[in-house]
C-alpha cells in the first residue's frame, strides 16, 4: 500500500473486496476437516471485516466474487483455505503498517489475520497430510489456488473506482 494513494475511501473498498471473498470462501473452508478449519478462524475474520468496515462507513455497493474454480472439489477446498490462509501471512505486516501511518482506521480485520498466520506451519503440515490421503496433485492444487488470488483480483478491478 502506497501512503500518498491512500485514503479511508481507498481502504474502505479494498476491505469490501476481502470480505467479498471471505463470505464466498467461508462454506468452501466449511467443508474441511475439523483439525484444518479449526486453524483458518473463519468468523472472527469475518466479523472483524464487518466491524472495520462498519466503522467506515460501510460501502453503498458491495462487489459480487467469482470465482475462476467452478467445482467444490477437494482440491478447490484446498485452494481457497490455502489463499485464505497465505493472505493472513501479511496480517500483521499490513496491521503495523497501518498502525504507524493511518492510526485513525479501524484494523480489526489485519489483527484478526495476523491471529490466523500465527496457525500457518500448523496448518501447512495438516492440509499437506489431508491432501495426501484424498490424491491432491500437488501441481493441480496450486493452479487452483492461483486461479483463486486471480479471482481476488479480478473482483478488486471489476469494482468500480470511487467518484
């Protein structure tokens, strides 16, 4: 993030995008196993974004996520808790970014991503063992996840910029 492109309106919309992918992801991480979705702490991300975002303002038109995978595969599974949880890598990288050059906004959804990184080699060691035993290509699992990011980001570019 660039502190001079910067804005609370800016911040606000990129949220509205993340939460957009979260509310799609949450059923897909749902149908995980209990020992991998315990891990992703999917309604504390989630209520943390509708918090933050909350405070903001809201946003009057909220973008529609498409995702590029269409099937609800176990690799598709494993895509979508892998982006989910590889963006919380940066959680609390974004949150002291934040914190030190836009103290005013709210950063209960970085916290709550950086609470879920903490999971990260717990979870890498566990979704290693689940795709394992259900026959996931490893090849095929991270062109699903890259289709995956790639859907973030087309949701981010098909959402109109503010007036």
């Amino acid at each position: 993030m660039r502190s001079e492109a910067f804005s609370p309106l800016h911040y606000g919309r990129a949220l509205s995008v993340l939460r957009a992918f979260h509310i799609y992801a949450a059923p897909l991480v749902a149908r995980l196993p209990d020992e991998i979705r315990h891990l992703i702490i999917v309604d504390d991300v989630i209520d943390a974004l509708n918090r933050d975002l909350q405070i903001l303002g809201g946003q009057k038109e909220q973008p529609e996520f498409k995702s590029a995978l269409s099937s609800q595969s176990p690799t598709s599974l494993l895509a979508f808790s892998y982006v989910w949880m590889g963006s919380s890598m940066g959680g609390s990288i974004i949150s002291r970014w934040l914190q030190s050059r836009h103290p005013g906004l709210p950063q209960q959804y970085y916290r709550a991503m950086a609470e879920t990184g903490a999971n990260w080699e717990t979870f890498k060691a566990g979704a290693t063992d689940w795709a394992g035993a259900n026959n996931i290509n490893e090849d095929d699992a991270g062109d699903a996840a890259r289709q995956v990011f790639e859907s973030i980001i087309n949701t981010a570019s098909h959402y109109s910029e503010p007036a």
